[in-house]
C-alpha cells in the first residue's frame, strides 16, 4: 500500500517539528491523525485544535479505537522514541505498517521534483525562505518544514495545484536522516562539526553530507557556500552535477555592497553565471548568515521558475522563522531578541549580527547549553563564542536524549571563558537576577526548552 492509502495515521512524537509538518501534510489529505507525546507544547496544543488526538502518556489503552486497526492505520515514529516503549511496542507487536520519518519523507521526496536544503546550521531558515519565495509567487508547491514560519505561523506551506508540485524540505544530518530523501537539487549551507554523538568524527558528518550530494541525479545543480569549494568541487564534477558556489563578495552568487537601512539589511545581488543583477534586495531579516541564506534560497529558486519580481517582493516580505532572531519585546529600556543558536558557529554569528544593528548598546546573553556531548566536544567554541557579549548568564544543560556525562556541565564552558561577567544559574533564579541587572540588549539563546522562560521574561521587561 501506498502511504497515502490509508485512512489513519498514528504518530509516535507528534509534537517533534518535522514530525507535526508530516501530521499536518496528512491532515491536508483527509486522514485521520492522532499521537502521542512525552510533554504537551504550544504546538501540540495547535496539533489539537486542529482535529488531531493527542495524548501525554505511554500507555497503549490511550491510543484511540479507529487506530489500533493494522489494515487502515499507517504508524510513523521520531528516533528520539526509545526502543522499548509501551505504544510502540504495541505496534510491533500488532502487524502494523510501521516507518521511520525519515522513511516518510522519503517516499513523498521520491516521485516529486524536491527542492532540499541541508547544513548543520542555516538549513531551516534557508527552506523557510525557499518556500516562502515559492508560496508568495504562487507557485506550485509544498513545503515540509523544519520551523514555523512566521509568515504563516505553520511548518508546513500547501499551493498544490496538481498532483506535480514543487516540494521543499529541509535536509537534516541527524541519524543520517537526510540519506533517505530523494533530491532533485540542493543546497549545502556548510558542513560544520556538530552531531559528534552520532558521528564519531567531523570526517564522518562531512562523508555524509558527500553521500547527500550522491543522491542528486547527473546534470542538476547543487549550491553550496563557496568556503566548501575545496571540499566538494572534485565529486561535484565527478557525478556530473553543475555546482554553483555563493557569498559574500565571491561566488557564482554573491551579495555585494552590504547596509543596514532602518534595521533591514540592504544588499546587491550577482548571479554570474545566469548573467543576472538585483540591485538593492530588502531583507528584514538582519545578519549577515541570513543574506548569505537569503541568496542560496533566491538562486535555486530563480533556476526553478520564480519571476524577478516575485524575488524582490518575496525577500521584502519575509518575516522569518518563530526562534530565529526573533523579536520578543521593544520597551524603552530593554531590546528582547530570542534565537535558537545551539552552536558555537551560529552564536557567533547571532552576536555579530545584533552588534551590527545596535553597536552601542551593552549585550547580555541567557545561553542554555543542548546535550552534554555537545557541550562537551564544543565547551571551547562555546566559551570563545560567548565571550563576544558582554554579560552572560548560564543555564544548567538541557539533556534531550542524553544521560548526563561526568565531569560536563555549565560550569565548563564558565570557566574556559575570559569575560568577568559572567555567572551560572538555576531557571528558578533566572527573573530574580534580570530584574537586578536591568539588560538594556537581551538575548535568550538555545535549542532547549529555554523558550519556556520568554513569556516570564517578556512579562517582566514590559512591567518594568
């Protein structure tokens, strides 16, 4: 049977990002879609208001009675469920059709032209402006995505108009996830170290991302950030795919000549070898990492049908993705920015970013670490990247799928740091020391549940 023959489809981590996208992409079907879920979350919430059922504990008397029937019920499941797990044991055990999500997507990718994005880091907004330019063009097109756009408050985009649309997905590393998918074409925002708990070595993630880019049928294109032309040109060429490096200032597309304009970011655009010229793109979007993604999404999209103009209004209206430099709060004393930024890379380039708008302003950073082998193979990049600020606040490590390490916590990325100010602290604590310091920059940051602290945080800052 195919995936779309069945009448329900039961998921195991339905509040996952790219797990609710798959939910919602079958709702959009007229399948019947229930889950389940370690913790409830905005956005479960969100799954349930729109028809789907969902519950918070592994208990197989919970799942609903028109989904335990293995004839007309798809079952699709995250990795981050445990092996042995109550409901999905049920379904091993029950002759279900079962799938990994990786597994899913591969089969929507399989028979569509697919758009895919991939990088360690870059990958989600750049798939969310692809998709945008894409949706706002009114294209033919879907788009299964890694983050909610703001734009649409949604990670899944629907412009279908036939049964031949465009899909975008978002290409994630994680568990070689990305090796399922069936691309047409895609983009390589970088191949940084990250995921060394499932790879071992760098060298292993960069095989990866190699094996991806050997998915990609001969004589499509393949754009990839021009700092990885050492590492691809060679198998670009060798599997006989048309590679096109982009930029800042260099590049078969590159943005040039770079201001800042009533807090958007203004830029030019050269894509050289279609001899093509935009003069003055608009992003709102700030940072230089977004213009960089901004011409990778606007350089595949242009090669697969969007129109000049669509580019300049698609780019002008994009609002970003909900945890991505995004705005919290404006008060006459503070300035709120959260972000996701789980690597020393991406904090980075956040704090160079917002130095960039307001340069004069004193920063003060709230970093939760994510995963205590992240932290630990990274605690020097993270201490070297959090030095940039100028106040930093700590927050014990959020754990996901791990057990702790000895020896890994906080701490370690405190004391390899050479700024002074900065201080470890329980969540609990958290307002108390905010309220005392009186940030006049504020920056949340991290892949944890520190989002769960903007709403008190945002409360506090406007009260104050």
């Amino acid at each position: 049977m195919k995936i779309t023959d069945y009448d329900n489809v039961y998921f195991l981590g339905i509040g996952g990002i790219g797990m609710s996208a798959l939910a919602r992409w079958f709702v959009d079907r007229d399948k019947a879609v229930a889950g389940y879920d370690r913790t409830s979350s905005n956005l479960t919430d969100k799954l349930s208001a729109e028809g789907m059922e969902i519950h918070f504990e592994d208990n197989p008397n919970y799942i609903p009675a028109k989904f335990r029937d293995p004839e007309a019920t798809l079952v699709i499941y995250t990795p981050a469920i445990p092996e042995h797990h109550d409901e999905f044991d049920f379904f091993k055990t029950s002759g279900f059709t079962i799938y990994k999500r990786s597994e899913v997507l591969g089969m929507i990718t399989k028979d569509h032209k697919t758009l895919a994005v991939a990088g360690t880091h870059g990958k989600t907004t750049t798939s969310i402006m692809l998709a945008h330019l894409l949706y706002q063009a009114d294209m033919n097109m879907e788009g299964l995505l890694g983050g909610i756009a703001t734009n649409y408050n949604s990670n899944l985009l629907l412009n279908r108009k036939d049964e031949e649309p465009i899909i975008v997905v978002e290409a994630d590393e994680f568990d070689r996830t990305f090796l399922r998918l069936n691309p047409t074409s895609a983009i390589i925002t970088n191949m940084d170290a990250d995921h060394l708990d499932i790879y071992g070595e760098h060298e292993e993630l960069v095989k990866s991302f190699k094996e991806f880019i050997e998915l990609i049928p001969k004589g499509q294109k393949i754009y990839y950030h021009n700092s990885l032309s050492d590492q691809l040109s060679g198998l670009i060429e060798e599997r006989g795919l048309k590679g096109i490096s982009y930029g800042i200032d260099e590049g078969d597309v590159k943005a040039s000549n770079i201001r800042v304009e009533e807090n958007a970011f203004v830029f030019d655009m050269s894509y050289e070898t279609e001899n093509l010229f935009f003069g003055g793109l608009v992003l709102h979007q700030p940072g230089f990492h977004n213009v960089l993604n901004a011409i990778a999404a606007s350089a595949i999209a242009l090669d697969n049908g969007l129109e000049r103009e669509d580019l300049f209004s698609g780019l002008e209206s994009y609002k970003g993705v909900k945890r991505r430099f995004e705005y919290i709060c404006i008060t006459d004393q503070t300035i709120y920015i959260d972000d996701y930024a789980h690597h020393p890379t991406e904090i980075t380039s956040l704090i160079d970013s917002v130095r960039k708008l307001y340069p004069e302003k004193k920063m003060t950073v709230i970093f939760q670490p994510h995963l205590y082998s992240r932290t630990r193979d990274f605690a020097d990049g993270f201490a070297e990247s959090l030095d940039k600020a100028d106040d930093v606040i700590l927050m014990p490590i959020y754990p996901a799928r791990e057990e702790p390490i000895e020896g890994v916590d906080s701490d370690l990325i405190l004391n390899k740091m050479k700024n002074i100010n900065k201080v470890v602290i329980d969540r609990e604590d958290l307002i108390a020391l905010l309220k005392a310091r009186e940030p006049e920059l504020l920056l949340t940051v991290g892949a944890g549940d520190i989002d769960r602290e903007v709403v008190r945080i945002k409360n506090m800052l406007e009260a104050s």
